[in-house]
C-alpha cells in the first residue's frame, strides 16, 4: 500500500515540476524573443527551448527510473 501511495506522490510531482519547466521555457523564449536584438532574438529562444526540454526530459527519466525501482 505504501509502494502505491510512494509511486503516485512520485508520478505527482513529476507532473507538477515537467508543467512548471515547460511553463518557464515558454516565458523565456517569449522573453529573450522581446528583449533581445537582431540575430540573438533568433538564437536564444532556440537555445531556451532546447534547455527547457532537456531539463523536462532529465525530470520525467528521473521519475520514471524511482517508478521502476518501487
């Protein structure tokens, strides 16, 4: 019963950390697009979007490695 109640808050926070790193990438490439001049309003919201989904990528195998050992 606890490995059930340990996998949901796991698969729970997850979820709540990848919505919160994808929200973020969002507001950074609008951000950096805005702010920045010339070829760099190109260039960094390709380079925010690229860390904002290896950041989402490392959460999820992170949860779902701890998933897969309870």
């Amino acid at each position: 019963m606890l490995s059930k109640i340990l996998k949901l808050a796991i698969t729970f926070t997850s979820e709540v950390f990848g919505t919160l790193i994808l929200t973020v990438t969002i507001f950074g490439i609008f951000y950096t697009g805005f702010t920045n001049e010339g070829i760099m309003q190109i260039v960094d919201p390709l380079i925010v979007l690229a860390g904002g989904i290896a950041a989402y990528v490392v959460i999820m195998l992170i949860a779902h490695k701890l998933d897969k050992t309870r």
